[in-house]
C-alpha cells in the first residue's frame, strides 16, 4: 500500500523538488543531481547532494529527501525533509517530502497533517490538487476516521413565513364556521445561530461478503431562542459488497435520535439497499455515467404518537463531466404510513443538479433544483379537504478548496424554499444560509 502510494505521488515530489531548485542557480552540480533524479539514479543524486551540502543547503536537503524516499530509506528521507523544512518553513515542498517519509514509517496521522499544512502553504493549483489526492489515499487506508465541521448562520430561515396564522373553515363534523390558530412548522429564526457536526468512522474486518464500516456522527444547532435549538445523533453500519463487473452494492443500517428543545422529537430507525451502476460508452471508454438506485425503508417513533413508517425508493443518473459542466438527475417516490391522519402521505420528487466547472477558478459551485407534489392519504378533522402541497426548492453550494485552515475550508450554502398548499396555512416562504468551515478532503 506504502509503496503504490509513493509511486503515485511521484509527480508531486518530482513537482516541489524542481521548484525548489530553481529557486538557486542551476550550476553544473545542481543540473546534474536534478537529471540523476529524473532518470532514477538515486544513489548518484544523494551523493550530489553531499556536494551541495555547503553551498546549497536547501536544495540539498532537498535532493536527499527525494532520493531516500524512492529508495525507501524513511528515516533517512525524515531527517533531510526536517532540514529543510527548517530552512524554508514557508514552502510547501519539504512537508510533502517529510509526509512521504512519515507514512512509509507507518505514521499516517502525523503525514496528513504534514499534508494539511501543505494545502495551506502552496501557492499553486496543481501542487494543491496532488497533495489533495495523496491525503485522500491516506485517509482512505486508515481504519479510524475522524471529521468534522463548525459554520454560524446569520440569520438561519431568513424572511421565514406563512401567509396565514389562522385558518378559517367549516368544520366537517358539526357545520359550523371555525378559526384555527396556527404556527408554522418553520418559524421564523432571527438573530445568529452557531451550527456544529463530527463524525467518527471506523472501517471493520473485512468479510467474505465485502467491506464494512461504522460511523457514530453528531450535530447540533444552537440559536440565542433555545426553542430553535436541535441536535442528532446517529450510529450507521455500511456494508458495501464484492463489486461486480458493472456495479457495486451497498447495505446500510442506521439509528438517529432528533432532540429538540430540551424534548427528545423522534427516533429514526433506517435499512436502505444502493446499487451504482458504471455505464461506459463503447466508443469512448474513457466516458463514464453513473447510476444510482436506491431502495428503504424508515420506522420513525415520537413521543406525540405520530408514528410512521416510510418505505422510499430513488433513482439518479450522472452523465459523464464535460470540460464545462457535469448534469445529474434524480427521481424519488416516498410513501409514509401512520395512524395520525396529518402524516401519511405520498410524495413525488424530482431533481436536477448542476455543477459548472470553472477552468481558470478554483471554486467549486453546486446547483440543485427539485420540484416535488404530496398528498395526504387521509382527510383531517379539522380541514373539509386533503391537504395537497407543491413544493420548489433551490440550493446552493459554494466551496474553495484551495482556501484550507488545517484541513478545513470554507463554505457557503443557500436555500430557497416556496412551498403552496391548497390549505393556506400550510403555505411557507423561506431564505435559508449557511456560513462556515468543513472538512475540505
């Protein structure tokens, strides 16, 4: 594993050690330590480096550092890295090196930090994208898994309303005209909010059947009004098995407990079936789309009796990214059984997402726009009709991963709801938004 991920990253500290030399003049000891490098003569390249040692230091160490690392002397590879990272702390390309050689002596944590501090010196796009992908590469071999994430929102559910906080109507049992005080479901939220999650994911024994894992993750959000506060807790298992020649399955168990207001609100018990299909094009093998069909089911308990149970199926496809844009459509069907007549219903979804891909730009912008329709199986007691919702939402999602504080960066989100009801007070208007920092990797 050690050694395939060295020989991935081979470009990048190819990259940082010819930066770094260029950065003294190339005299002929130099010129030819950089060709040694390039045409694999490590034992050659170590001993100019031993030669540059008095008159360049730092590409010296630099040299070394590369050298040992292909010929898997770690500690030695370690040693040179430190020098000289001392004497350039502001480059980037010392603690890629020194990454390298802390994951091939078996300490992968203290590499990714290394290489999160790497994201946060370099200056330049394509380094940042290597470096990126060997601290992928890293995380994804350890069998313990730590993220998380903290944003404010400045004023969560913003301008949030519904048209109406009464509701006037004729009582279906007793003919008479009634008023019917109402408070929306999403009240409006003024002020700021601190929002908050981490996960913790820990990769299990590998079975005959695939591999499997288990995640425990918490959020919480907490505004000036404590009757806004909320917080989660959820505790998943996932079992992806043995793929197949064009798709891989997956098998998820999961339990999540909502509090809300110092009142425990629900608990969510969840299996869900996913199968990703590979659909590549014969003519171009290089293009692929992807297909996700998604199959579950939920049994949710709360403590006002409004039980139900929920079985949900979806289907989304991504055609293949272009060098402008990548497209994806999904379409959903959600039934929910219960006994309260205000929450069994069916809903119909779809959605179209939008990811523009900006050449010259590093930020990363995602757009989704769905439209869905809900009925209510049953009439209510208090309204002389089933309620009948329509409901369009867009999101926004914008990122910079070459923006990173330790491994965290920015982002932005934004929500516009407008959900019409033929039954006025279940109309809703709202602005949602979201600042803060999440795991960049």
């Amino acid at each position: 594993m050690t050694f395939s991920i060295l020989r991935r990253c081979c470009v990048v500290t190819i990259f940082a050690t010819v930066v770094c030399m260029l950065s003294s003049p190339l005299l002929a000891d130099l010129t030819t330590a950089r060709i040694a490098l390039q045409t694999r003569q490590f034992e050659l390249a170590l001993a100019q480096a031993e030669d540059l040692a008095a008159t360049h230091p730092f590409d010296s160490a630099m040299i070394a550092a590369r050298a040992h690392v292909e010929l898997r002397q770690f500690q030695d590879a370690r040693t040179a890295a430190t020098r000289a990272q001392r004497l350039a702390p502001k480059l980037a390309g010392p603690r890629i090196l020194k990454a390298l050689a802390l994951h091939g002596l078996g300490q992968p944590r203290r590499a990714m930090f290394h290489l999160r501090r790497a994201v946060d010196l370099s200056t330049q796009r394509n380094e940042r994208l290597m470096v990126t992908r060997l601290l992928q590469q890293i995380q994804a071999g350890l069998a313990v898994k730590i993220s998380g994430g903290l944003g404010i929102a400045p004023s969560s559910n913003i301008n949030k309303i519904s048209y109406s906080t009464t509701h006037t109507s004729i009582n279906p049992l007793t003919g008479t005209l009634q008023t019917i005080p109402w408070t929306a479901s999403e009240p409006q939220r003024s002020g700021s909010g601190l929002r908050l999650w981490s996960g913790l994911s820990y990769t299990l024994p590998k079975t005959q059947f695939g591999t499997q894992s288990t995640s425990l993750n918490l959020s919480a959000d907490v505004y000036n009004e404590p009757r806004f506060n909320r917080s989660s807790l959820s505790f998943n298992h996932r079992l992806t098995l043995t793929p197949a020649a064009q798709h891989q399955t997956t098998l998820t168990q999961a339990f999540t407990a909502v509090h809300q207001f110092n009142a425990l609100e629900s608990h969510i018990f969840s299996s869900t079936w996913s199968r990703r299909y590979a659909l590549r094009d014969p003519q171009n093998p290089r293009q692929t789309a992807l297909r996700d069909w998604n199959l579950g089911a939920d049994i949710i308990t709360r403590p006002d009796g409004k039980d139900s149970r929920v079985l949900k199926t979806s289907l989304r496809h991504y055609w293949p990214a272009s060098a402008s844009h990548q497209f994806n459509l999904g379409l959903g069907y959600t039934n929910r059984f219960s006994d309260a007549v205000d929450v069994g219903n069916q809903e119909l979804k779809i959605d179209l997402g939008w990811r523009p891909i900006f050449q010259a730009s590093p930020y990363i912008l995602n757009v989704n726009v769905s439209l869905s329709y809900a009925k209510w199986k049953e009439l209510e007691i208090t309204f002389p009709e089933k309620r009948r919702v329509h409901e369009r939402k867009i999101s926004l999602n914008l990122s910079n991963p070459n923006v990173s504080y330790f491994g965290l960066t920015p982002s932005l989100n934004y929500t516009f709801l407008d959900r019409d009801a033929n039954i006025e007070m279940f109309r809703v208007r709202s602005h949602d938004m979201f600042i803060g920092l999440t795991n960049a990797f």
